[in-house]
C-alpha cells in the first residue's frame, strides 16, 4: 500500500512534464507527419494528397537552392567555429593572468539575443556607411590605393558585403563567430581536465608543443570536440533569425535564403502549412543522417577513457 502511495506522488510530480511533452512535443510530432502528406493552408481543414509534397520539393528550384545555401555556410561556419573556440580555449589554458575576466568575456556575447545582434551586423556591414568599410577604406587610402593611383590603376574599395553574391555567406560565418564563446567554454573545462601526469610524461619523452597537443590533449578531449561539432552542424542547418533579418527575401540573388528561411514562408507567407512539415522531416531525417555518419566516422578517432 505504502509502494503504491509513493508511485501515486511520484506520477503526479511528473504529470506536469509528461503533459508539457505529450501536448508541446509528441502531438506537434504527430501532427507535422500527418500535415506533410495533406494540403493544408490553416485557414480550412486539411486534405489529403499522399506524397505530392515531397514530390513538388524535389522539382521546387527554391528548395533546392536554399538546400545549397545552407550546407555551403554550414561547410564554412562549422571548422572555422570549431578551430576559433579550440584556438581560444587552448590560449586560455595557458595559465593567462585574470582568466574568469576573459572567460566571461568571451561567453558574454552568446547571451545576446539574435535580433538585437542582426541589428548591429546590418549597421556594421552596410556596405557604404558601415563601420568595417569606414575602416578597411581608410587602411586601403593609406596603404595600396596611393599605389594604385601611381600606376593610374582604379583604387580598391571595401567589399559590398550584404549586397554581393560571392560576399554574402562568409558575412554570414563571420556573423557567426561572434557566439563561439558558449563552444569556447566547453573546450575550456574539458582542457582543464586533461591529467597533468600525461603533460608531464610527454614532457620527459622529449614532446614539443605540436606532439603534446596533437597525441594527449586532442585526444583526451576529442568526445567533447565530437560534440561541439554536431551541435554546431545542427546550429548551422537551423541557422534562421540572423539571416532572415538581414536578408528577408534572401537578396542578393537569393544567395542568403536559407532552408529554414523558406521553410518559415512556406509556413506562414505562403500558407503552404503541409509543404512546410514536409521541409521539416526532410530537414529532421537531414540531420539525423548527418548526426549518424559523424558518430560513425568518430567511432575509431575518439577517445572514451577506458574503451
């Protein structure tokens, strides 16, 4: 009897969760794989139409076109962000002087929210006022453009960087570096747990900089690299409110429509509800497979302690 009071309170602690998961997780599940075979637009009930949605993704030109848009930023963002927090982390390691100082600094960033930092970007981008070509022109006036003009050769100018094609998805990865922080974190504990006596031992055997760092630190901290690198890549499949601020209709050329971008239009410009479930499976089975293969890869290249 006693047993079976402690099951009751323990069920009604956790009726609150198991009510959040079934009606704010489980039921949206459900109802995006229904949705995804119908056509449904909110605004009158759904109708099945089996797989044409699928079947109109393959031939959509847009779709494809952000599909590309986002694995080629996603194929910058993920090792730059990746060696710049690693760089980061390991410089902090270094027994540097005030280093809870520096260590909040570089967080500090990841806490701002996306809208107000796509606002800053825009003011710091702008290809004619803003602030990063107010400073690259003057270093270019002062250094080759004088060059240029003694050769009567036309003077460099800072890029268009939100307005030029070949400009838009390195803006973007820059962007993106700002955050690298919350990675940098985590890089920064696992470094600190790697056994001194491993150091010290490598050390003895005569082990320069390069050798320590690339057969006892990378290694002892590889999981946690595994894992910052499949969150990054899921980061940056998802990236969304930064780009869709910048760049609401994906102009230039739609070279920054991204697949969430589209997604979101389709769902709620487009009133295309069934054709955006069915981007998102597509995006969700995406990312599974890319999570899979990179566990796979790993599987003889990452350290587990005792395995």
């Amino acid at each position: 009897m006693m047993k079976r009071k402690e099951a009751m309170a323990g069920y009604l602690f956790a009726l609150p969760w198991l009510l959040g998961l079934l009606l704010f997780m489980l039921y949206p599940v459900g109802a995006a794989i229904y949705y995804s075979f119908c056509d449904f637009s909110m605004l009158k009930p759904p109708m099945r139409i089996g797989t044409d949605n699928y079947h109109d993704l393959m031939i959509d030109k847009v779709f494809w076109q952000s599909v590309g848009n986002t694995l080629i930023y996603a194929a910058l963002a993920i090792p730059t962000s990746t060696l710049t927090a690693l760089g980061m982390a390991m410089l902090l390691n270094t027994r540097v002087r005030f280093l809870p100082v520096f260590r909040t600094l570089f967080f500090l960033p990841s806490l701002i929210p996306q809208t107000s930092l796509a606002m800053l970007w825009l003011w710091i981008f702008n290809g004619e006022h803003g602030v990063l070509n107010v400073v690259v022109n003057a270093v270019l006036d002062h250094t080759i453009n004088p060059i240029m003009t003694l050769f009567h050769h036309a003077t460099i100018h800072g890029p268009n960087w939100l307005g030029d094609v070949s400009w838009t998805k390195p803006t973007m990865v820059v962007m993106g570096m700002w955050t690298v922080g919350n990675a940098m974190v985590i890089y920064l504990a696992s470094l600190q747990d790697v056994p001194a006596s491993l150091i010290e031992a490598a050390d003895l055997d005569g082990a320069g900089p390069w050798q320590k760092t690339k057969n006892v630190t990378l290694p002892m901290i590889s999981p946690i690299i595994l894992f910052n690198v499949i969150t990054g890549m899921i980061g940056a499949l998802q990236v969304f409110a930064v780009p869709y601020i910048i760049f609401p209709d994906g102009s230039p050329a739609r070279s920054g429509y991204f697949y969430t971008m589209y997604l979101f239009d389709n769902a709620f410009k487009f009133n295309k509800m069934g054709y955006a479930c069915a981007m998102a499976w597509l995006m969700f089975l995406g990312i599974l497979l890319l999570t899979g293969l990179s566990l796979w890869f790993s599987k003889k290249r990452v350290y587990y302690g005792g395995t």
